[in-house]
C-alpha cells in the first residue's frame, strides 16, 4: 500500500471565508482530518461526509499531551494510504507548531505539504480596522508570543529591543499576561500613550475589540472582562481605528443565529449571515431522499410529450427530477416541448443551473401565487406536471384542477431527521441563541416538536425569536403554541436576513 499525504493547512483567524482556496482542495480530498479546537467548524462542510473528522482535544485531556498523539495519528493513517488534513488556526508555521510537526514527519519517512493560512495577526488588524504598516506612523511589523514567560531567566525575547521597535507589535496568545508584558515594554522606555489594542475571537461574529494608551490598557481589558483567545496590537496605526473600524459596524454582529435548512442547502444562507457579521449555527431538520418508489415519476417522464407545463416547487425537486431523467438515459432534449414553470427565483435559479429557462415564476413565491399565474396561463384542455415532495399542501393540485388536467409526482422524499446536535441544543437551554430560522412549516414542525420542555419554556418567552420566511410557516408556528418574532415579506433567505437585521436594529434601539 503506498503512503498517503499529510497536509498542514493553516484555517485562518476564525471567520471561515479566509480559508485559501487549496485550504478548501485538501478538505474536498481527506479521509481524516484532525483539526484545532479554535477551528471554525463551519470549515467541516468543505469535507466529504465519510472523511473521519477529529478534534484534538479528543486525543488527550491537556494541551501538553496531545503532541504525541497527534503526531501519531497523522503517522498512522498516512502509512495506511489516507490523505490527512492537520487542520491548524492561523498559519502553521506562525506560533503554530507547525514546524514541529512537519519535522516528525519527516522523520517518519511521511510526504507532506504546507499550506499557508491566514494568521491572526493579519486578520485581526484588518477586521479591526488597524492597519500592521502605514507610510505615516509603521514600516515594520514583529510577531512576538505571549507565551513565554518574560520573567524567567533565560527568556529569549528582548524586551529592550521591542519597547524601541520602530514599528507594529502584535503578540500572540499575551492576554493572560498582559499587566506583566505591558510593565515590561514602559519599563524599557515605550512611551506609556503608545496606542494599543485587544481583539477577542478576530474575524467572526464574537470580535470585541478595545483600545487604550498602552499605560491604561489592562486596566480597560479587565473592565471589559475580555478573555482568551485574542491578540494585542500596539504601535501607533492603533490611533487609525475609529475610521477604519468597518466589520464592528456589521448589523448582525454577535447575534448568534440557528439555521435550520438541510444541510446541502444551508451553505449560502450561512455565508451571508456570517458576512453580516453574525454567528451561525447549523441544526439541520429535514433530510432529503429519494422516493420509495421511482415508477410514477418514470411513467411521467416516459409521457412528457404528452404535457404541456411542468411545474416545480422546490430547487430539491428540480435537481432531483434533472438526475432521474439522466439516469433512465434521457436529456434535456427531452423537455423539449413543456413549459416550465418555478415557484420562486431559488427554483428558477436551479433551473438555470441545467441551463433551462422558466417561463413562469410568480412575483410572490407561495403556492397561491404560483397557482393564480398558472390559471392564466394555462390553455383549456392543456395538461400540467407538478413536480414535488412527497408531502406538504395540496394546495395547486387543488386550485388547478379545475381548469387543467393535472398529474402530480413525488420526486423526492422530505424526511424529518432534526440533528442531534448536543451543543446546540444547549446553547438553545441555556438562552445563546438569539434567533431562530425557520424556512419551512414542516421544519418548524420536526424543530419545535423535538424541543424539550426547557426550550419550549424559553420559546414561549421569544428566547429566542421565531423568524419565519412565509405566513404559512408562521400559522405552523403559532399551531404549535409559539410566538413568531419576525416574518419574512419575501419567501426566500433574502427575505428572512431581512427580517434578522431589523430585528437585531429594533433591539439596539430599545437597549
């Protein structure tokens, strides 16, 4: 058996869009991947399902343990043929032992790559609005660990050297040494009004940032109550901040938010909430299969000429209904004849992903609406094909049969498998969720009927909101005995981020 590959891919400062795009490659190809716990999960969804995903502090209790177990892991699975993602914050070859690790590996006779990440110093600054260099005030940037203790005696760090820097200092993993490394720099003559700063958890959702004369920032870092993981800036781009300061500015900044989608259609909503500054969570509730049984849909297919419109309600349909008639060996040639209608610009857009145009898409984006355009479409004695799940309302089967002759087909199974997701639902006991979304009646269903009696008693408070994308998804929630703190006017994710933001705006203006 030949050995596989170990990459050491640095994951970048938290938020998860500063992963490099060969970061993203080596996920895509793992079969293990052991990974940080500062790692942002959400990274995990660039992996396949079946790869083995591993966060270290499952290998050994305490930081100073884990070494040799990760070490060995990545070394075991290499000489059995698998590819290994080590999975490391920031960059691996900054602060992050990885230099270490590629050393026993080579060692160890195990080929492995470098992939450079992000590290924390570079995201933090410009997050934070601080420019590292600046022809004005910084042509020089050092990297310093916090970590090494600056009392002990034979301390490498020359603190000397550093208060006289003519430039940026950014140290590493310093804040539990603050007061000790802050009275060394203004003991060895760095001017005490030096601008500097504190950044907790830099790139995502929960930045904090403070920043004071280097003189009076512990005193401010502990008023905050700022705590690990963060890093300190100092030099005088500090002073650059308040105009520069633009994702602190983001309107869904620190609101942690549950998603609800299937997993595979989660990602763009996920992606936007974390652009706007929020911090998602992903509990999928619904899975989607195929039928139980393929035979009424291949009887529709074999038929389509005989059909004038097909109808699709969901983009799971539309991807569904395109595989199924490729695997019975048909193409789009097929759907030569038929006009092709879409409920929402979602649908249409998967539509367009086959290059297949709709010719009909409602300007609202329920079945009512869909059902109301059709009638005015539809010629007498034409015959239409609704394409959809295997449950939900009856609803335009039932507004066009009157004026159509209607066939409708199960293209896919819609299962409610609620993740059991232990930490989420923890953070839903414990009241760390702001907000809820839910996209669906049948999510809100298989969500609110699993909560248990803890989480009910909070979501009958509003802990959190409710935010539903249609009113018939709110009439599901109110059936349930909820209240609904936001209603989409849009039936999409447009619609709901929408309804997150002036929420998040209405709650600011009444703090």
């Amino acid at each position: 058996m030949s050995v596989g590959l170990v990459s050491l891919v640095g994951a970048g400062p938290g938020h998860p869009g500063l992963l490099t795009l060969r970061g993203q490659e080596c996920l895509r190809e793992a079969d293990l991947i052991l990974y940080d716990k500062l790692v942002p999960k959400l990274l995990l969804r660039h992996a396949r399902p079946e790869a083995e995903a591993i966060c270290i502090t499952e290998l050994a209790p305490t930081h100073r343990q884990r070494h040799q177990p990760i070490h060995e892991k990545m070394i075991e699975a290499a000489r059995a043929g698998k590819r290994v993602v080590r999975l490391k914050g920031g960059d691996p070859f900054i602060f992050g032992r990885g230099g270490e690790e590629a050393e026993v590996l080579h060692e160890a006779g195990i080929p492995f790559e470098i992939i450079p990440g992000v590290t924390c110093a570079l995201g933090a600054a410009a997050f934070a609005g601080i420019p590292l260099t600046h022809r004005d005030h910084s042509s020089a940037v050092a990297f310093i660990t916090g970590v090494e203790n600056p009392s002990k005696a034979d301390a490498t760090l020359d603190w000397h050297a550093l208060a006289r820097f003519p430039g940026t200092l950014a140290i590493y993993m310093g804040l539990s040494r603050l007061e000790r490394i802050t009275s060394l720099l203004l003991a060895n003559g760095k001017d005490p009004a030096t601008p500097a700063a504190v950044i907790h958890w830099a790139t995502t959702g929960e930045q904090q940032t403070v920043s004071a004369p280097l003189s009076e920032l512990t005193d401010l870092v502990r008023r905050e109550g700022l705590v690990p993981p963060a890093i300190v800036l100092v030099g005088a781009v500090v002073a650059l901040r308040g105009g520069l300061s633009w994702f602190e500015r983001a309107p869904l900044l620190g609101k942690r938010v549950l998603v609800t989608r299937p997993r595979h259609q989660a990602n763009d909503f996920i992606d936007r909430l974390i652009g706007l500054g929020a911090v998602p969570y992903l509990l999928p509730a619904v899975e989607i299969r195929e039928p139980a049984d393929w035979s009424p849909v291949d009887d529709a297919i074999a038929q389509l000429m005989h059909f004038h419109w097909l109808v699709f309600t969901s983009a799971n349909g539309v991807r569904m209904f395109i595989e199924r008639l490729r695997s019975l060996g048909r193409d789009l040639r097929a759907l030569g004849n038929v006009s092709l209608a879409a409920i929402g610009p979602k649908t249409a857009d998967a539509l367009r992903s086959f290059h297949l145009d709709p010719e009909l898409v409602p300007t609202r984006y329920q079945s009512e609406d869909l059902a109301q355009a059709l009638k005015e479409a539809i010629l007498p004695g034409q015959r239409v094909l609704l394409a959809r799940a295997d449950r939900g309302r009856d609803v335009l089967r039932e507004k066009l049969q009157a004026h159509a002759e209607v066939v409708q087909i199960a293209v896919y199974s819609q299962v409610d498998a609620v993740a059991d997701d232990q930490e989420v639902w923890d953070l839903l006991r414990r009241g760390e969720i702001d907000y809820l979304t839910l996209t669906s009646s049948n999510i809100a269903k298989a969500v609110l009927t699993k909560a248990d009696d803890a989480i009910r008693l909070r979501l009958m408070r509003g802990e959190p909101g409710l935010v539903s994308i249609s009113p018939i998804t709110s009439a599901e929630i109110k059936r349930l005995g909820f209240p609904v703190a936001g209603e989409a006017t849009e039936a999409t994710v447009d619609g709901i981020v929408q309804v997150l933001c002036e929420l998040a705006q209405q709650g600011e203006r009444r703090t």
